[in-house]
C-alpha cells in the first residue's frame, strides 16, 4: 500500500512541473508582460521597472522559470490587483466558503445521483428510466449560472423560501473560529447560525450540483445495467441469497467502482463551477474572488487560483486513486 | 418416483418487435438419486436453457415457460420467487462455466462461500467459517485457511472452479446441475475436475445433470445421455448404449468427429456439414435435416417421429424418421419393435 | 479532466490504474444496424429536430428575424425596470436597450454554431493529430504527448478556457481558441485510444505482414475506423462548447463587441433585471439548453446505437 502511494505521489511531479511551465509561459504571455499584469494596467513605467528588475526579466529565461517556480513552491503569488492584499492570504480565507459549497453540493448529487441511478437501471426501458436519463442530460447541457438564475428567482424572489445571496444572514450575529459557517454554529453552539448558514447553502449547492448528479446517475445507470448481466451475478441468484445481499454485495460493490472515480473527478468541476454559481449568489468563496478577478483582469488571483485549483485536483485523483484501491482488490495486489 | 422429473418442458423467448424464439420445446427428462445425466448439444441447442430452466433462472420477462419441473415431489415451475430462493442453492445448486467471471471479483472467497451456509443452512459467521474451510479442503483445496481470505483472481483457473463446487456443494444439494464446467480450463485440469464431481455424486448420493458439448466428458461421467439438437432431445440412451449404437446421425456425427488416437493420420476427421443455424422449424419437419447425410423426402414431412430402439426397461428413443444402422423408414405406425 | 469526457462514458482521469479497468471500448463502425437502431430512437429524433432547427435558424437568420438585432429604435419604449413584454410586433419583448429580442435571439444561434464549429474542428484536428502521433510513434513520444495531455487534463475544463480566454484578450477568436484547447486532450486520448485498441487488431496485422506502411495504415485503416468515435465524441463536444460559451461570456469572456448578440452575453445581462423581467434571462438560457441538448441527444443516441451491449 504504501509503495503504492509513493508511487502515485511520484507520478504527480511531472504533471506539477509541467503544469507550472505552463503557467510560467501564460504569465509571460499576458498582454503587456508579467510586470503589467502584477500591476495592473494603470502602473507608471518606474513602477514597471522596478518591478522588471525586481523579478530578474532583465536575466536569462530559465533562472526566471527557477525563480517563478521558487515562489509557486512558496505558495507566493504576489498581491492581488483587487484588494493589495498577498493572493494566498485572500484564498485562504475564503477557501472554507468554497469547500462547504462544494461539498454541500456533492452531498445532493450523490445522495440522489446514486440512488437515481440505480432505480433507472433496474427500471431499464421503462418511464423511470427515461425521466431518469432525460433529467440527467439535461443537467449537463443547462448553464450552471442559467439553473442559478432560475433557482434564485423562484425559490428567493418569488416564493421567498430562501435567502437570495451570501453566506449568512448580515443582521445576525456569529463567531467563525473555522469559516466553515455550518460547523462553526455548531462548535459555538449557536444553532441557528448554522441553519441560517444551510439555508444560505441551499440553492447555491443546487445550483452546483445539477453536473455532477447528471454525471453520476449516468454512471451508476450504466454501470448497474453492465453489473446486473455479470455471470456473478446469475451465480448470487443460483444460491438462493435474498435480494438484498444481492444488491449490496454483488451489484452495488462492484457497480460503485467506476462512480467512485467519477465522485473524485466532479470535485474538480465544482470548483470549477463555483466560480459561476458564487457570483450568482453573491457567495463570498474563492470562486466570486476569482470570477471578479477576471472581471478586473487581476491576474496574480487567476494564476494562484489555478495553481491551487490544479494541485487540489490532482491530490483529490490520487486520493481517489487509493480508494479505488481500496475498493478493488484488484488493483491492490497489482 | 425420481429425484427430478422434467415433463414436456418448453421455453419460448419473447422479445418486442422480434417472432417468438423457442428455445427448448417438449423437453422430458428423469434425474434418480446418485444417478448423472449428460446433456450433450452444441451452442444454441438448448441445454443451457434447461438448465437454468430447471433452477428458475430465466428472465420474469421475455422468457415464457411450459411443462413442469418437479423437485422430490415439489414442483418448481408454479412457485414463486420467494419460494424459489429457499430451494436454489440448498436443494439444487449450479457450477458455471467459467469460475473467473462467476465469481464475484470485490468479494473474498471466504464470503462467498459463508454467504450460502448462513443463507440456507442457518449457521452463524463464525460456524460458516469452519464449514468453508471444511469444504474446500474437501475439494482438495490446499492451504484453506488462507484461501479464504483471498479474492477471486488471486486463485488459478482450477481453483477457482474447485470453489465454485464447494459453493454449491456447500448445502448438500440434492441435485447439482454442471454447465460446462470444464469448457474454461486447461486441458490437464479439466480431468482433476470431472474426477471431483464424480467422486462428490459418489459420495453424497446427489443426482448430477452435466451439461456439455464434449461427448467425452459424458463418456467417463454420466450414466445417461440426452442429445439435444434445436431445442429438442432428439437421442437418449445409457451412456454405453449410446457410445455403442449412436442412432441418431447427428449423434453419429458427433460421435465420429472425436480426433481418434488409433486413426490413420490421413484420414480426414469428419465433420458435420453446415451449422446449426441451418436449420427447419420442427412442426414441419427434422431440424437436422438440411445438414443430415441420411436426409430423405419423409424428414420434412411435419415432425419426426420417435422411435424405440431399446426394450422398456433400457429405452433409447431415437427422434428420426431414418435412425443409423436401421433400413426401414420410421412411420407413426412402426415406431415401436 | 472536465465534464465533457465523463460524459462521453470514459470516466478516468489522471491516473490510468483506474482509467484502464472502467473505460468501454468505442463503437467501431456505422453500420446499417445502427442507422436503423438511430432512427427508431425518439430521442435521436428530437435530439436531429433540434440540430436541424438551430442551423437552419443560425443560416436563414437574415430572412427569420423582423429586425436587425443591433437596432435599438424602440429605447423609448423601455422605461427603468418596465421592459415591453410580448407583443404582435416584438414576440419576445424589448430589451432594456430597447432591442428586438427575438432577432437578437434569432442572430445569436449564428455565433452560438459558429463558436462551437470552429473551436470543435480546431480542437478535434489538434487532439486528433496528437492523439495519432502518440499512437503511432509509441514509446518516448507516446510518453511525452500523454504526460502533456495529463498536464491539460489536470485543470478542470472551464478553468482551463477561462486562463486562455484572459490571456488572449477580449475577441470571438480567443473565446474559440480557449474551448478549442480544452478538446485537444480529450480528442488526444480518444484517438491514442483507437490507434493502441486497433493496432492489435487483426486487419492490421494483416496489413503490416503484407508490408504497408505505417503512415498508409493509419491513413486508410486507423483514421477511418476511428470515424465513428470522433463523431460521437464531436457531437457532445459541440454541445458543451455552446455551454462552455456562455460560462466565458458570464466571467466577461466573449468577443469585443458588446452589441452583437450573443446568447451567453443576453444571459449574463439578464442577471441585471432578473427581478423585473425575468423572461430576458429564460429566453436566451432556453435557447443555450435547447442547441446543446440536441447535440447531446444525437451524440448520446448515436453512441447507444452503436454500442453492442445496449441492443434491445
């Protein structure tokens, strides 16, 4: 096992090097150079110069890369154009907004993805089955920012069940030892923060989640519908075992293989897509600091924000890596 | 009263859209106690869907089936699912073809050996535990205690298979039904295999239905034979009787396309022309008859007829209106001697 | 890796440990069976009713639209947060520049198939050839074009469209551009995919042993039999580039002319007066899900039809 992870974690070195090549060419590709972009475009020429000089662009391609690199590794992403602040402290802080949205939203998606899914593979071909795969490619062609709208103006406008935007009530008042504002009511023992936090949560994490509950109801379908025909399967019948050890046992274990690598991946899509639904809800996570970071072309935030995003991303693949391992005595042994 | 009782069993597939398929049509057999029956065709003959017939395996959907299949005195074809369950894999049991992907890949062997005791024989995990162990070594499992702790794919071909037998065997069933249990393996372990089974039916006094498309494996195992061809039992006859006097050509064609070790090199092996998609409905005439080197104008005048070529007491009906070795044409009329 | 190759059924990611064992081998050719499976399937009819709609409509704009979608004749109309509904004239209402929205609808499914043509056959031709070369070459090339594609995949889509679209600067061609580089991977791996499964296959042994070429292999053999993959993943692709658009064109990424009609840009504006007119945001978001939804239903009938284990 552990040479297993070693192995893994070795694997991620190319791809994080590469991945910061890339991000070294784009700096240097930016309109105007990498000095206008730290700045922003207003910079006095001193400024500029100063800046060139400080960042050695005056010395050789490769050393510049060395230096970039030296202060990717530092997590040092320069300050961001917006607020003057350093970009890391900026994500920081709104890192735990982010993650509570986007784990809300894959707590729904595999809460009912999976349990969808599998209903329409053992309904194959009947009503259940076509709303089933109907809904789900809906969910992938509907813009994020569209279902959004839509959710807002339904659910917050005109029914006022739920709150319209941000994170929590501005007229209560909550301590945030964590940021995590739903685990923060509750650490402090101020309950009703968090479930005004939840409510907060809700259509943000709806919103989110329409890709990911798509994706993976069309995989469990499929792969149930591939599991069910499986000579093991027909083995689990031929001893007499009662439904349900059939279910779980011998369909749903080896059918959440594929969904489990599937779950892994479409973290990355929400982060990706929080970028969208933040802004529609005025959602104070790395997303809307990084959706208004476009806006105002604040280039050191775009580029910290996808180093960030690429190396979370990648961790989470090799943890789901490990879980796949986990899962498949398999893969394990080989 | 035998163990097993198969009558005028029919199975027709339905699908929308598609003509009906019937896949076996009239099909009865006996299967006494401690007794093996051989039921030998090629693919898409039929016998696999007998039995899986026989273990009510079929799809509830777009599978319709006749006639009755009756267990010591219960007749399977009227229970329901439910009831079904109790009696698969406690009173009837089943080893398929291919151990690799029978066997559940994610689950230990171990589990899927307790799962059927605490199933069906009410033992609880820990009792399971040293009944599983018991039985793999029974079927000369090596190291069983280890062995059940394994996965599937860690174990070889052989072994694999080995666990499939102790599975069903597990419940001491009173009938095991074998579905080419050989087919997916090597040819040295195919023999250590057919020795296990025959030992096991020896020793627990089970009645055995062996499905296969190798008449040499029926040679060294079974008592009886049934030939299906076409979804219909078209010879059966004790295993001697029918090495001895194959009636039916296709058994003939069979019988004659084995590879003989005492063969002249340059004789071509035979063969039976065509393949078994040429083929004619049976309610008109002889299925076989578009590949039959024997074939004359009555084969396709509406169904053949069986003829008796045994004694009451050692029957072998042979369905065909020209049998090998007989001269005469075999008429509604004369079917008997 | 972005939502478009999890869609495609190829779930995987950077790690091919996992890609390997739940990855199902492509469909290989468009046979008649399959044809005939695709006609008798509603959702492929609706899903080609809806690509034949959103052409026509995106060619014939000029003669379907009443107005010019630039023409801003009826601002007197429009008084802050009153925006004309429906009417005999202006179907869809005005917007709150005091447009035609229907026109502007109607001249927005032109961008909207021009975006998702150009960065789907940029995009296709680049993976494509990278794919090819990987497959062809094996060994350090193989390595170096897979390591490089794992590299792309390792940012999620949109991000990833998102970076080149800042870089490149405000214009249509660096929005096709951005959604063309997201594709590249995963046209890249689909066709190393193809070229490793068929160079096994046994018409290219055949065609080796009597001594073709590996460049005539991979011309008339490979590429052709490939076909039928590169047009279902095409067809999905198309579908999330007209979705990816709009995301580009809410973060401001769209082209540079703020006038001209665009669906995404329609949609983003309508975030404004959401509250008064909420129709303005549903028009155009309709129109968005309906284009990729008929590339989605053929791409995902198609791959069905040609799937053997989903024969019915």
């Amino acid at each position: 096992m552990l040479r297993f992870i070693v192995r893994r974690l070795a694997l991620l070195v190319p791809i994080l090097l590469g991945l910061s090549v890339l991000l070294f060419a784009w700096v240097r590709a930016l309109p105007g150079g990498p000095a206008y972009a730290l700045l922003g475009e207003r910079a006095t020429p001193e400024a500029v110069a100063a800046i060139e000089s400080q960042l050695g662009l005056d010395r050789p391609l490769w050393e510049q890369y060395l230096q970039f690199l030296g202060r990717a590794v530092r997590l040092d992403f320069g300050a961001s154009l917006q607020t003057g602040q350093p970009v890391i402290e900026e994500m920081l802080r709104r890192f735990p907004a982010t993650i509570e949205l986007a784990l809300a939203a894959l707590l729904i998606a595999v809460c009912v993805g999976i349990p969808l899914g599998y209903l329409a593979a053992r309904r194959y071909g009947t009503w259940i089955d076509s709303l089933a795969v109907t809904g789900s490619l809906l969910g992938v062609t509907i813009p994020i920012f569209f279902l959004a709208y839509i959710l807002k103006y339904v659910f917050a406008v005109e029914l006022g069940w739920l709150p319209t935007a941000g994170r929590s009530d501005p007229r209560a008042r909550a301590d945030h030892p964590t940021g995590f504002y739903v685990l923060d009511g509750i650490i402090t023992g101020n309950l009703d923060a968090s479930w005004d936090a939840i409510q907060h949560l809700i259509l943000p994490a709806l919103a989110l989640s329409s890709i990911p509950l798509a994706v993976i109801v069309r995989i469990t379908r499929a792969s149930v519908l591939n599991v069910v025909n499986e000579d093991y399967v027909r083995t689990a019948e031929a001893k007499g075992l009662l439904p349900g050890t059939i279910t779980w046992r011998h369909v749903l274990k080896n059918a959440m293989l594929p969904v489990t690598t599937v779950i892994g991946l479409q973290l990355g899509v929400l982060l990706a897509g929080a970028v969208l639904t933040e802004t529609v809800f005025a959602f104070a996570g790395v997303g809307k600091f990084m959706a208004d970071g476009i806006v105002q072309r604040d280039f050191p935030t775009i580029q910290g924000f996808i180093l960030v995003i690429a190396v979370v991303y990648v961790v989470i693949n090799m943890i789901v890596d490990l879980v796949y391992g986990l899962l498949d005595p398999r893969v394990r042994v080989s | 009263m035998s163990l097993l009782e198969v009558r005028d069993l029919s199975v027709t597939f339905t699908r929308s859209g598609q003509q009906p398929v019937r896949a076996v049509d009239g099909v009865t057999f006996d299967v006494a106690a401690g007794q093996s029956v051989g039921i030998v065709g090629e693919s898409g003959s039929g016998k696999s869907v007998t039995s899986l017939a026989v273990m009510g395996l079929l799809p509830a959907r777009g599978a319709h089936l006749g006639g009755t299949v009756t267990l010591d005195g219960n007749e399977l074809t009227s229970m329901d699912q439910r009831a079904l369950r109790d009696v698969r894999g406690r009173d009837v049991a089943m080893i398929f073809q291919d151990p690799m992907t029978s066997l559940n890949p994610v689950v230990t062997v171990g589990r899927q050996l307790t799962e059927v005791l605490t199933r069906h024989a009410g033992l609880r995990r820990g009792e399971a535990k040293a009944e599983a162990e018991q039985l793999l070594r029974r079927v000369g499992i090596p190291d069983p205690v280890r062995r059940l702790g394994e996965y599937p794919h860690q174990l070889s071909g052989g072994m694999r298979q080995r666990v499939m037998i102790a599975i069903a065997i597990a419940c001491r069933p009173k009938l095991l039904i074998a579905d080419e249990p050989t087919t997916a393996l090597d040819v040295t372990i195919q023999a250590q295999i057919l020795d296990l089974l025959r030992n096991l039916v020896a020793e627990s006094g089970c009645g055995m239905i062996m499905i296969t498309h190798d008449l040499g494996v029926v040679a060294g195992l079974c008592d009886t034979v049934h030939v299906m061809y076409s979804g219909r039992i078209v010879e059966s006859a004790g295993t001697k009787e029918l090495f001895g006097r194959p009636s039916h050509p296709y058994t003939d064609g069979l019988l004659q396309s084995i590879p003989r070790i005492d063969a002249d090199p340059a004789d071509l092996l035979h063969t039976i022309p065509g393949s078994a998609r040429d083929t004619v409905p049976w309610d008109r005439g002889c299925a076989f008859q578009p590949r039959c080197e024997r074939a004359v104008d009555e084969c396709l005048a509406g169904p053949p007829p069986v003829a008796e070529l045994g004694t009451p007491i050692v029957p072998h009906p042979v369905r065909c209106v020209r049998p090998v070795g007989e001269d005469v044409i075999v008429h509604e009329g004369n079917v008997a001697r | 890796m972005s939502v478009n190759e999890v869609v495609a059924g190829e779930p995987g990611g950077p790690a091919p440990a996992a890609t390997e064992s739940v990855s199902s081998r492509p469909p290989r050719s468009l046979g008649r069976e399959a044809v005939r499976r695709l006609f008798r399937n509603p959702m492929a009819i609706v899903g080609m009713v809806l690509i034949s709609l959103f052409v026509l409509v995106a060619i014939f704009a000029p003669l379907i639209a009443p107005y010019s979608p630039t023409d801003n004749s009826w601002l007197d109309q429009v008084r802050p947060g009153q925006y004309p509904g429906p009417s005999a004239e202006h179907w869809l209402g005005i917007d709150p520049l005091g447009r035609d929205v229907f026109s502007r609808i109607i001249y927005g499914a032109r961008q909207s198939l021009l975006i998702g043509v150009v960065s789907l056959a940029l995009g296709a031709t680049a993976g494509i050839a990278l794919g090819v070369l990987a497959g062809a070459f094996g060994g350090w090339v193989d390595t170096v074009v897979m390591r490089f594609v794992d590299i792309m995949l390792s940012v999620p889509g949109l991000l990833f469209a998102i970076a080149v679209a800042a870089m490149l600067g405000q214009s249509l061609t660096s929005v096709m551009i951005a959604i063309a580089v997201v594709n590249v991977p995963i046209f890249a791996r689909l066709l190393r995919g193809e070229m490793l499964g068929q160079r096994g296959a046994d018409y290219v042994l055949a065609a080796r042993s009597l001594g073709i070429s590996r460049s005539a292999i991979v011309f008339r053999h490979v590429l052709p039999n490939s076909f039928t993959p590169v047009l279902v993943q095409g067809t999905l692709t198309l579908a999330l580039a007209i979705v990816e658009a709009a995301g580009l064109a809410f973060l401001g990424l769209s082209g540079s002319d703020p006038s001209a009609p665009e669906w995404g840009r329609m949609l983003t504006d309508a975030q404004e007066t959401l509250t008064s007119a909420p129709m303005l945001a549903v028009y155009p978001g309709l129109a968005i899900v309906l284009a990729a939804l008929g590339f989605t239903l053929v791409g995902e009938s198609l791959r069905e039809a040609l799937d053997p284990k989903f024969r019915r």
